[in-house]
C-alpha cells in the first residue's frame, strides 16, 4: 500500500517517508495539541466578546470587553471625540501620497515629491492633531495619548530622523575637517549612550539649557531625544550605502557637471538608501517597539495607557488580554512595514535581473 499520496509536493513526500521527519512531525502535533488548543479555547472558543462591565466576563477565557470598552481610549488618548477625525486625516492624506508616490513608477519628479513628503508630511499631521488654526480647536500635546502617542512618537519621530540621518553621514564622509569630525563626534556620543538616558536627559537637561522662564513639553522633550538617538543610527547604516556606490558613479556625475547637491540628490542617495533599505527597515522596527520606553519618563504611550486601564479597581486583572492586544497592534505595524521592505528588495531585484 502506498503511504504517501502522489499529489504531495516532493517536499511533503520526503517529510513522511523520512523517519526523523515523522518522529518530528509527531511531536509537533503532540506539542500543538497540548499547548495551542488550550491556548485557542481560552483565546476564542472560551472568550468573552459581549458586555461592557467586568461583571460581563464569567466563562473563564479571555475578556475581550476589556478590550471594546476601552478601544477608543487605547486609540486616542484623551483626544477630544468630536475633533478625533483629525487624527484620521492627519495620518491618512500623508499615508495615501505615499502610497500614490510608490505605486505611480511614472509619477513626474517622483524622487523629488517622494522626499517633500517624508519632511512635510510629519509636520502635517502634528498640525492637524494641533490644530489652533482655520477654526479648528487647539488640542494640547498633554491630551494625547495611546496608540496615537506611539505613532507620532515612535513613527513620525523616527521619520523626522532620517533627513538628519542622511545629513550626517553626508557630513561624516565631507571633505571639510571640521564638519567630518563634527559629525562624527555626534554620532558616536548619541550611539554610545542608552535611548533610556536620552529620554532623562531631554525631559530634565533640555529645560535647563532653555531661557529663564522657558519651558518645552515634555511630549517634544520625547521626541526631540527620540529623533536625535534615531538620526545617529540611521546615519552610519546611510554611510554604508554610501560606501557600497562605486567611485565610478561619482566621476560620471561629476564629468556630466552636476554640482554637490544635485549629484547626490539625483544619483547617488536614491541608490544608497536603496542598498541599505532592508538594514533601515530593521532601524525603523527596533526603535519603534522601543519607543514603548517613554512610559517611564511619564508619557502615556499605547502599553502606559493599557496598563492604567489594566490597573482601574472595576478591570483590574485584565492584563494579560490587554498585553496581547499591545503585542498584536505592535506586530501588524511591524511586519506591514517589513512587507514594504520586502516588496521594494523584490522589484529592485527584478529591475538588475532585467538589466
């Protein structure tokens, strides 16, 4: 009698003709039997989905009312309600260019709108969660909080980072003395110190070094450490790019007359930052999740506003559904923006084949 099915793959044929792989096999399904049905009945099947008080949670699985009652808090903070279809503009119209300059391979002066929008686009929408202006309601940066405080902080923060980024390593790599050893200095001094210490000294040097009577909130204390820890990594991994350009490139844009700027802007960076786009998408993940650290200079992020709530005496205990929450949020960001590192790796790779 024949085992294995003639419509299995050759790897699957292998896999159940091998006996290490079916003792493998075996204790893979025993494993996922003892741990993972478990785990699903007291996620799903056991699960309490309906109700709005703790009191509503009896089956003994999962409480995911916690997670409904408290959705909109865990989403904006203390956003005002009326106004929070301005954190939906203010992150959407930016996140949808980009998906137009992506997508649009033939857009005219791409590369240029591309880099307009990565500088622009932050300050967009931190003017929209503002507001203050053409009638909308000034919202302070005390307010905000949640997932809303983790995107602005941990995205947007290390977007700003990636023009000062590319002006270091530009600067590391001059031939100017003084600016090479500047920046090299900075780079250094930020890598060499913990994003911890960073965030105590912004929230508690930073006013010091301001004028009498000056005060910054602590939310931009945050993100101004945030954004200069971010730019001395990105630098070194853009000046690894700029290495990986061959000599050749430079005295083509050179013998064809293109001043400084525009060589860079037009030939070398676009192929740098495309050599090390995989390295940054790393950058980009790590100091993302790390910004979860600003919990503890008092900036109520998405995992400081889900353990408040864990901590409220009518919820408390509801920890573990509200750290998976955290997890599952901070994974789908993750790994959407890997997808999109993964995506342009592979239509760069398609693009030298073809060549």
């Amino acid at each position: 009698m024949q085992l294995t099915s003639p419509r299995l793959s050759p790897g699957m044929r292998r896999m159940l003709t091998s006996p290490t792989s079916l003792v493998v096999l075996v204790l893979l399904a025993w494993l996922s039997w003892l741990y993972f049905a478990p785990a699903l009945s007291w996620l799903v099947f056991n699960a309490d989905f309906v109700g709005q008080t703790a009191a509503d949670c009896t089956s003994g699985g999962a409480c995911w009312v916690f997670i409904k009652v408290h959705l909109n808090r865990f989403t904006f903070g203390n956003y005002p309600l009326a106004e929070q279809w301005r954190v939906l503009v203010g992150f959407g119209l930016p996140v949808l260019a980009a998906i137009v300059v992506y997508l649009w391979k033939t857009m005219p002066r791409r590369q240029l709108f591309g880099s307009v929008l990565i500088v622009l686009g932050p300050f967009f929408t931190l003017a929209a969660l503002h507001g203050g202006f053409f009638g909308l309601r000034f919202v302070a940066a005390n307010q905000w909080g949640g997932l809303l405080v983790t995107l602005v902080v941990g995205g947007l923060g290390i977007l700003l980072s990636l023009p000062i980024g590319v002006l270091l390593a530009l600067g590391r790599r001059s031939n100017m003395p003084l600016i090479r050893i500047l920046s090299t200095i900075y780079i250094e001094v930020w890598r060499g110190v913990p994003l911890l210490g960073v965030l105590f000294m912004a929230t508690l040097l930073l006013p010091l070094m301001l004028p009498a009577g000056s005060t910054v909130p602590l939310f931009y204390a945050v993100m101004a450490g945030i954004i200069l820890y971010a730019a001395a990594y990105l630098a070194e991994v853009i000046r690894g790019g700029l290495l990986s350009i061959g000599r050749l490139q430079f005295e083509a844009a050179d013998a064809l007359g293109f001043g400084y700027w525009n060589k860079m802007r037009t030939i070398i960076l676009p192929q740098a930052l495309s050599n090390v786009l995989p390295a940054m998408v790393g950058i980009f993940i790590a100091l993302f999740k790390s910004s979860t650290i600003v919990l503890v200079v008092g900036v109520f992020d998405l995992l400081g506003i889900v353990q408040n709530a864990a901590q409220n005496p009518d919820w408390a205990g509801f920890f573990t559904e509200g750290y998976l929450f955290v997890g599952l949020v901070f994974w789908v960001i993750c790994y959407s923006v890997s997808m999109f590192g993964q995506s342009h790796e592979r239509g760069r790779n398609r693009r030298n084949h073809d060549v």
